[in-house]
C-alpha cells in the first residue's frame, strides 16, 4: 500500500475502495482472507466505515467551498467600499479642511485603521456624521458626494458586516466538518491498518494478488 501520508484524502478513499472490493470479488483472495476471518460481513464492516468516510469527506468539501464562496463575496465588497470610500474621504478633507474638530468627529484625522473593526467604525462615523452637518453639507455635494451617498456608504456598510457574519458562520461550520472527516478517516485508517496486515500474512505467498489489495511488494 502506498504511504497514507503521501496520499491525498480522495486517493485513499479511492485505494480503500479497491481494495475492499477486489478482497470480495476476486474468489482467491476472498478465500484466504477468509481462513484469517475476514468473510463478507466482516468486510462489509469496513465498506459500512468506509460509506461513513466518504460522507464526511463530501460534506467537508461542500463546507469548505461555501466558505469560499462567502470569503468571496465578503472580501468583493469590501473592495467595493474601500475604494468608494477612499474617494469619499479624500472630498471630504478638502471639503472640511477649515473645520478641524468636525474631521476628528467624522474620522478623518489621522491614518485609515487596517485592522477590520476600527476600520468600519471609523467608515460609520464618516457616512453617519457627515450626513447631519446642515449647512457644511453644502460642501460635500459640490464635491459631487450627495446625501444619497452617504445614505448608501451606510447601507453598504450593513451588507458588508452581514457577509462577514456568514463568511464566519461558515468557518466555523467548515472547521467541525473537517474535524469530524478527520475522525471518520482514522477510523477507517485504523481498519484498513488491520486488513492489510491480515492480507500480507493471507497473501504472502501470492504477491500479485497482495498488490491487487494496493499493498506494493518489492521485489
């Protein structure tokens, strides 16, 4: 047999899945492994495990790509708002270049925070703020950014925070789903373990058919 670690999850479901088989369908090796206990059932023991493997490898997969699905979604709009918002904050620090308490109001003082959630406060405060100035308003929309702008840098905002909501929703999701693949795979290791070490004993004067279980032998 090939070494486990070499191999990915999808080829060791494919070895395992071969070697179960031929251990039933080709009559000699069915034979012996029998003399040594493993009769159909036994080995219909470790088709059930290998079944349980399987779904839980397909279940991962399918967790894994909805979290990249909703990584992307997530990430495309915060690209969207960090360029609409850069444009916004540039017009606006020209437009109150001459009000020095209000830039420190609406967070524009400073440098843009990195880290995500001091981002997005500091994006709040510009697009909730800047739309109850009254007569400074006048500045903004001449620098063509409208109340309607503002309104909907708010609402992008909401998008945003909801999508990264989901997009942790599915880490987590995907993280149980892999622990419980990882599980169900050293269960079905730990059988396998066993059912070679029976065939290599059952098959040692019979090579060619070791090697047909996915066991190599060196010559």
């Amino acid at each position: 047999m090939a070494s486990r670690t070499k191999l990915s999850d999808a080829e060791t479901l494919e070895l395992y899945c071969g070697a179960l088989e031929n251990a039933v369908n080709q009559e000699e090796i069915a034979a012996l492994m029998a003399e040594l206990g493993y009769e159909s059932p036994v080995i219909d023991d470790g088709k059930a495990l290998l079944d349980e493997t399987h779904q839980a490898f397909d279940f991962n997969k399918t967790e894994d790509n909805e979290t990249t699905a909703a990584y992307a979604a997530f990430t495309s709009k915060q690209e969207e708002i960090a360029n609409i918002y850069a444009l916004h904050r540039k017009k606006a620090k020209i437009a109150f270049r001459n009000e020095p308490v209000l830039l420190k109001q609406i967070g524009l003082t400073g440098t843009l925070p990195k880290a995500y959630v001091k981002w997005v406060e500091t994006m709040k405060a510009f697009y909730s703020g800047s739309d109850l100035i009254g007569q400074l308003q006048a500045n903004l929309t001449r620098l063509k950014v409208t109340s309607e702008d503002l309104q909907a840098g708010l609402a992008s905002i909401t998008e945003l925070e909801s999508l990264r909501t989901e997009y942790l929703k599915e880490v987590g999701e995907s993280q149980d789903a892999t622990e419980a693949k990882d599980k169900a795979f050293a269960k079905i290791d730990d059988w396998m373990s066993e059912f070679y070490a029976v065939a290599k004993i059952a098959l040692e004067d019979k090579p060619q058919l070791l090697e047909s279980l996915g066991k190599v032998v060196r010559s």
